[in-house]
C-alpha cells in the first residue's frame, strides 16, 4: 500500500496513480500531528484500489500558507522554551530554555534573536550525575525566572544543574543598540528564588526590588514555601513543614493586586493547587484549587512567626457544573490562570483554567471570578475543624485585633506601623487558622466554557477584549496538551444564560500562551520551540461574505471584496460584521447569490468495487452538514445510506461503488437557518477492467525474474509504463483518454524525479577490472 497525496485515489501495482491533480507526497514537519485513515480493497490478485485520508493538522502548512503564524526558526541545542517576561516599551519577548536566554522581536520573531549562553558549569553537572540526578536531563541550567529590575537590567535565574543561581543581564535602554549580556562577574544563590527541579513549577514577581516566589526551596523539592527575598525588606517565607498552610503545593500564579487606595494595603494575591488534608477518606476530592494572598509590607511577627508571614490566608477555588442528573461535577485541577486588567486596578477579571484531577472522568473547564468575591471570601468567617468528628466548621469564637489577614498600616490599622507590633493572639490564631471557611464560586455560578467526554485537556489561557460592531467580546485562546489552541468566544443569549463558540482550533505543539494586544500576536511555546501566531487569520473564513459572518470572529469582517482584519475606527458602509446573531441572510444581501454562481463542479472518477472521498469542510465549526445526491436525471435526495457510507469531519467515504452512484453530490451546510452549498462533486466510475487494462505491465513482474537480484542500498527501478495503446473498447471514452495522459505525465515525473547514486570523483571514469593479483595502478 502506498501513501498517496491528501484525498487522492491510489491505484497499487508497484505504483501510485492519483486521479486529481495532486503530483507530490507533502510529509507532515516532525512537530506536527500526522494521522492517516486508509481503506482498501482487493479488486485481483495484483490490484488493489486504496483511499488515503492523511490528517496533517500544524503550525506548518495551513499556518505558513496564510502567513498567520512565524515558527522560531533558530536552531541551537537547547528545549523547555519558556516565555517569561514580555516588554511592550522595547517591543522585546524574552525566553528562557534549558542553558539560554533569549531576546526576540515582538514584530518578527525571526529578526535578529539576542542569544546568551548560560550553562552550569562542569564541576556542578559533574556533582548533580552523582547525586543519582541527570536520568532525563536535569543536570542543567533551566532558566526559570526573567523579571524586569530597571529600565536597563533584567533579573533571571536558573535550576543550576540543581543548584539555582541568579544573574543580572544587561539590556540595555532601548532595543535599537542590540544589548543583551550577562554582568560580568555576577552570581548569586536561586535559594528561594528558582525551584531545584526543572520539572517543579514556581511562580514569581519582583515588585519594587523585592522578589515574591512559590518555590521549593530544598534539594529533595519537600519544602514548598511562599518566599520574599532581595530588597530592603526582611526575608519572610510561609511555615515551615506545616501541611495546613502548604501542603504539596503546585504554583501557578502570583500577582500584586491592590485592595484599596491605601498603599499599605496592598496584597500578593497567589493562585496554586495542593493535596487535600481530608482527600484520603475517598469522599473529599484528592487536589483542591487555591487562592492566597500576603500583605506586601509584612515584615513577619516578633515573637511568634519570625520571618514568617503573619498575614497568610488561603480560600478554596470552586469549578463545577450541575449535570442533568442533578450530580455536581467539580474541576479542581488548577491549571493556568490569567489576570484581566479593567479600567479598576483593585478588580481586574480573573480566568482560571481547571481540569478534573482523576483519570477515570476526563474534562476541563474555564472558570471566571471576581475580585469582590474574593474579597468577601477573605472576609468572612475562618475554618475551624471541631466537633467529636472533627468536621470543618465555620470559627464562631472571638477573632483577634487586628483582624488576620489586615496589612499594618492600612485603611483599618492605621496606628500599627509593622507586623511586629501584632499581639501575639492574632499572630497565633493565624497560625493556626490559615484557611477561610466560605470557597471562591465563579461568576453566575458556573463554568464559562466546559469540555467533557474529549481526549484533552485544557493546560492554558490568555484573554483577549475586542471591540467589534456591536459590541465588545472576551475571545479566549485555550491551549490544550495535545498541541493545539483553540480559539473561543463566549456570546450572551440572555440575562442568565451564554452560548459558546470554538472559532477555530489550530494544531501547534503542547502550548504555554502569551500575548501581546498591542502587537495583536499570541506567542505559543513548548517544550520543542515558540511560534508567533496572529489573533486574526480572516482568511482561513473563505472569500464569500456568508461564510465571513457566520464564522462570528470579532476580528474579522466582510469589506465588500473579502474577509479581513476588523478595525473599529475604519469606517465603510460595505463592511458586514455580525457577531451576537451571525446572520448572512440579513448582512449579505447581494452577496449569497455570487457565491453559489462561483462555485465550481469538480471531476472526481472512482473504481467500480473501491472505496472513494468526497471532501467537504464547512468553514464554520457550528454548521451542520447534509449531502445530496442528483441522478443524471436531474432529481436530487438527502444520502442516507449509512451502512455504505461514512461520514467524517472532513467529507464522506462511499465504501463500495457501483455504476449506480455515479452522479453529482452536492455539500450543503446550515447554520442560523441559513443554507448554501459548500461543494459540488461529479462523481464518475470506471469499470474495473478499464483499471486492470492500464496498469497491466508490458513486462513479466520483478518478481519472476530469476536474474534479478535486489540490493538493500539500491534505489527499485521505475514501474514500467501503460500499454501506449489502449484496447478498442476504452479508446473511445474521454475519462480514458483523460486517464492515459495523467499517467504518462505521471511517469515522466518519476523518472525524472529519481534519485541518482553518488559515486566518487575519482571513480567517475569507466575502468577494466584488473585480474586477480595483478598491481593496481594509483
């Protein structure tokens, strides 16, 4: 069996014929996902008649086509690529991977990437390999941490082979005079700062000279800690060993989010998961989401809690949704979280990304929750396990002053300078009452986009906010572990209930996401590269104006000629968008009627016996479609023999053909009652002699030739050619002739298109065999 070229007929002795105009084999790039349906069947003993339906779904071909997507393109000896800090004022993305740092133009990723190499040294590798580390890798410098520390100097630190260090580069004051190195002669210890093992994920943010890190901060990653080192103000760090503050803890965000207009309010607010205390008794769930948050000036406390935080608190992050059944199914795997800035720095949007934590169930989830829930969470009563079966119950006993949790200084202490001048009472019962007893629910009570009974997972999230005709839309960009982004938009249908949209799904490698509104470029990386990927590609809707509207992606819109980028300050009285409703009947008016006149009938022949394609992709993911057939005599019916035919996202497979199924095949799609016809194949079949009759070979078959002996390094000879002459009764048809002169253009190319053996310069010039031991002349 042969692969043959995407949705071709392939006709096998020794040889591929492919009734289309396909002439080349594309293999699919190695970071892409090559799946490929082949159905065969025998019409002799040396013909076979197979359809090959390779699915081949990157960031290469349909991304490059369209010139929507700029893959990294500079190869060096490194992976773990980690996007870690994005500058907008010097338009510069820097990545950190295993052994390097790199700056890259936000604009064009391929232009003039700034490179620095930073392993761990001999000795520390050496020193890691007999620590029983290195099996896969680890014994090297992952760079974990790039955070801006002034206009010029970023400051980045890396695993070090198992020992994290930390440096300051050299950036330079403006992205013109090309500068990025590391200080010379500068090192300092990642304790605290960068986690041991690449494979722990931390969290970090350096806010006024002081760095704020979820790390491990021990060689056996067992102490989780919430860590602030640098600056002016002491080092304080989460308790040590105490499960019911930390208990193994994955970070996934930290973010400085003021609580009022009082500086000394502010907070860390941090979002992570970790092992539940009661998920061992079967009925608790095994991993809970959190969110957490420190006062930014807590200096820890003076007697108890010394450079410790005396503001912890921690609440519990809730995802779920009500099934038919009445059974709530929660989502507690946290996964990736993204902070929504709003015109009110004290209530940006949150957007969570969850997954369900066991395997039997498998499913994501986004959820969205505010600040004031937050808020009002932290503000509520604390937990408190009691009772004879030691239950968590809300705390009803007196609550210290100043309230756990309350920043010195602040809007409600404003006669307390510093933590240290906590009693004791509050300083203890924060010890020992971290957790606040009321959970976090979203916003509406449920999820915004749910995903279950799919073979992925959500891994990440960025939000984008777009202004478009009628309004302004959230479009998020989903990243999931199979490699692929999807790109979806939540619509409201009425005051309680919303309609989600997948816009498109693109395959582009296990994803961690960032982006840029100002560049309007997503930024996908993963542990293989970085690819820059364009928010809008109008393109990939068609060149018709129903398919622009129906595809609702605020990005685009209708021009009268194509579908392109949207701007809302460009005003034209042709431009259709309509995002909320997505109806071409009333935006397209005039235009429907082209695209059917445009719509060309394309000739696909078939083998009576086979097994053949008909390819039909409707440009909207929401549209449903239905084929139908029209015999020669014009009627048309609805194809619904569904033991006969197969239908795929991509088209049907009509199993066994028959002279009866000749015809035409109309694709029609519906979507918003509104119905057009996506494709219009005439499907004609030949007869299985016609078949036999040119691909018999002029020649015995290789196989029973006794002097021919192959040779493992040798290329196989070209299949011999079709009788010139076809047999009377086939002459005469034009599908035949048609048929004959494909296949001499087709060998003629493979002829050509053979590989010659290389052969040496010096043995380039025809020689006589000398005889045995006779001298050789040099």
């Amino acid at each position: 069996m042969s692969v043959c070229p995407p949705i071709c007929l392939s006709v096998c002795l020794s040889l591929s014929i492919c009734l289309s105009e396909c002439l080349s084999v594309s293999l699919c790039p190695s970071a892409c996902l090559s799946v490929c349906l082949s159905v065969s069947l025998s019409l002799s003993l040396s013909v076979y008649v197979s359809v090959c339906l390779p699915l081949c779904v990157c960031a290469g071909p349909e991304l490059l086509e369209t010139r929507t997507a700029r893959p990294f393109s500079f190869s060096f000896n490194t992976s773990d690529y980690r996007i870690l800090h994005m500058d907008q004022d010097q338009g510069r993305l820097y990545l950190g991977s295993r052994e390097y740092l790199v700056a890259l133009d936000m604009h064009n990723i391929n232009k003039e990437p700034l490179i620095i190499h930073w392993p761990a040294t001999t000795q520390r590798k050496g020193e890691c390999r007999m620590t029983g580390k290195g099996g896969q890798g680890e014994c090297a410098n992952f760079v974990r941490l790039i955070e801006p520390w002034n206009r010029t100097h970023l400051y980045t630190c890396g695993t070090g082979a198992y020992k994290p260090i930390c440096t300051f580069i050299n950036r330079g004051w403006r992205a013109e005079e090309y500068l990025f190195r590391l200080v010379p002669g500068y090192g300092d210890s990642g304790k605290g700062k960068c986690s041991y093992d690449p494979r722990q994920e931390n969290a970090a943010a350096l806010i006024n000279g002081n760095l704020y890190a979820g790390v491990h901060v021990d060689f056996m990653g067992t102490d989780p800690a919430i860590f602030r080192t640098l600056g002016d103000r002491p080092a304080v760090r989460t308790e040590q060993y105490d499960s019911r503050w930390l208990n193994e803890p994955v970070f996934v965000k930290i973010q400085q989010i003021p609580d009022s207009s009082e500086r000394n309010d502010d907070k860390l607010y941090f979002f992570f998961r970790e092992k539940s205390l009661d998920g061992a008794g079967g009925a608790s769930p095994s991993v809970l989401a959190r969110v957490g948050r420190v006062c930014l000036n807590d200096d820890g406390g003076q007697r108890s809690l010394v450079n410790k935080w005396t503001t912890f608190l921690k609440a519990r992050l809730v995802c779920s949704v009500i099934g038919s059944d009445g059974v709530e199914t929660y989502f507690d795997e946290l996964k990736d979280v993204f902070i929504q800035p709003t015109q009110d720095l004290r209530n940006p949007v949150v957007y969570a990304v969850f997954s369900t934590a066991g395997s039997v169930f498998k499913g994501s989830a986004v959820c969205v929750y505010s600040m004031s829930d937050i808020r009002n969470v932290f503000n509520g009563p604390f937990s408190h396990k009691h009772g004879h079966n030691y239950q968590w119950t809300p705390y009803t006993g007196k609550i210290p002053y100043p309230r756990p949790g309350t920043c010195p200084g602040g809007t409600f202490t404003p006669g307390l300078r510093s933590t240290k001048e906590f009693s004791d009472e509050a300083v203890n019962f924060v010890r020992a009452h971290p957790l606040m007893y009321h959970s976090v629910y979203p916003i509406h009570k449920r999820p915004l986009v749910v995903r279950t009974g799919v073979d992925y997972r959500f891994t990440s999230i960025v939000v984008d906010l777009v202004d478009a005709v009628d309004g302004r839309y959230e479009v998020l960009f989903l990243g999931t572990d199979r490699g692929t982004v999807q790109k979806v938009i939540v619509l409201p249908k009425d005051t309680s209930t919303t309609e989600e949209l997948t816009l498109e799904e693109v395959e582009v490698f296990r994803p961690f996401l960032s982006h840029s509104d100002t560049q309007q470029q997503l930024y996908v990386s993963s542990e293989m590269g970085l690819t820059q990927v364009s928010l809008h590609r109008c393109g990939v809707y068609g060149k018709a104006c129903s398919d622009c509207c129906l595809a609702r992606d605020p990005y685009c819109a209708w021009d009268g000629e194509t579908c392109s980028a949207f701007s809302p300050s460009t005003k034209r009285r042709s431009r259709r968008q309509d995002i909320k409703h997505g109806d071409p009947l009333r935006q397209c008016r005039g235009f429907n009627a082209k695209v059917e006149k445009r719509l060309s009938e394309t000739v696909q022949f078939g083998v009576e016996g086979s097994s053949t394609f008909l390819e039909c992709q409707p440009r909207s993911p929401q549209a449903t479609v239905k084929w139908l057939y029209q015999k020669p005599d014009g009627r048309r019916k609805v194809l619904s023999r569904d033991r006969e035919v197969l239908k795929t996202g991509h088209g049907i497979l009509l199993k066994s053909l028959s002279h009866a199924d000749g015809g035409l095949y109309n694709c029609l799609a519906t979507e918003n009652n509104f119905k057009h016809t996506v494709a219009r194949v005439a499907l004609r079949i030949l007869d299985r002699e016609i078949v036999e009759a040119l691909t018999s070979p002029d020649g015995p078959p290789e196989d029973q030739n006794p002097h021919h002996h192959r040779h493992p390094h040798h290329h196989p000879p070209p299949p011999p050619p079709p009788p010139h002459n076809l047999p009377p009764q086939f002459s005469s048809q034009p599908e035949i002739r048609l048929i004959n002169q494909y296949c001499q253009s087709y060998w003629q190319q493979l002829n050509l298109n053979l590989p010659t053996k290389r052969t040496s310069r010096r043995h380039t010039e025809s020689q006589p065999e000398p005889a045995p031991g006779a001298p050789r002349q040099s």
